[in-house]
C-alpha cells in the first residue's frame, strides 16, 4: 500500500486503526535508536532513514539527486514492513538477528533480504529492533555502501 502522504505526521494519521498504535510504537523505537546522522523523511510512500545529501553527497546511485536510504517503516495491505538495508548487505548482521530472533520470539521470522514482515503486531520484538538499528552508524553504512557498489561496477 503506497502512501501519497507527504508528511510522517499525515501517513501515519491515515493508518487503519489496528496499525496506529504498533507503527507509532515502532517508529519511536526506531528514533530512539537511531545513530545520529540519519533523517527522517517521507520516500517512496513511506517513512524512510536516509543518509542526508549533506552527509553524503552521491546519494543513491540508482536515484540521482536522492538521499542515500537505510531503513524504511511502511504498513502494507497484509503486514507492517520494516526495511533494513544493512541486512541485506552485511551477512554478519543477517545471521545475528536471525539467531537472536529465533532465541527471543515465539513466532517464526517473516524476512526477504531487507524486509521484516509483522503480520501480528502483538509478536514485534521492539527491544531486538532496538539493537538492531544501533548497530550501524552512519559511517559504518556509507562505507558498507561504497563497498558493495565497487563490487557491482
């Protein structure tokens, strides 16, 4: 379900009833943690961290002019998604997160490359996204970033 909100304020005023409380609470999670460096801004019809141009300059390579993103919250028809790219591009963290969901969460993890899937808001494990988000910085992902763009060229 793609957004035309253009503010955080009014995507999240037009979630469905059931999905307001567990996406609030997610996105505070993901504000509290997030390292500093990161923005928060409305993309692609849902609330995106970004690597500000400011901070870097290139931006995304496959959307000239663009901030380079990072995370991603977005309630979807059946689920909510949470979309984390250092997932995707760091085996280490994949493995860590897996292990550690499987050891604190009854029900089995919903995940595709970058994207969580939380199709019962009740089993969202805010304390493992948590540690999740804290674990890259800025620096980290742009570096990560830059590497797996080399090895693409």
């Amino acid at each position: 379900m793609r957004s035309d909100a253009s503010t955080v304020e009014e995507y999240m005023a037009e979630l469905p009833e059931e999905r307001k409380e567990p996406m609030q609470s997610l996105r505070r999670t993901i504000l509290k943690n997030l390292p500093e460096g990161f923005s928060e801004q409305m993309a692609g019809g849902m609330i995106q961290y970004m690597v500000p141009l400011t901070r870097y300059p290139p931006g995304y390579h496959a959307q000239k002019g663009e901030p380079l993103p990072f995370m991603a919250l977005a309630s979807q028809k059946r689920h909510i998604a949470l979309y984390h790219m250092g997932l995707y591009q760091k085996q280490d963290l994949k493995e860590w997160f897996t292990a550690e969901y499987e050891k604190r969460v009854p029900s089995r993890l919903d995940m595709d490359k970058s994207c969580i899937r939380f199709r019962k808001p009740e089993t969202i494990p805010y304390d493992l996204l948590a540690e999740l988000i804290q674990k890259m910085s800025v620096d980290e992902y742009i570096e990560l970033y830059e590497n797996t763009r080399k090895g693409k060229k």
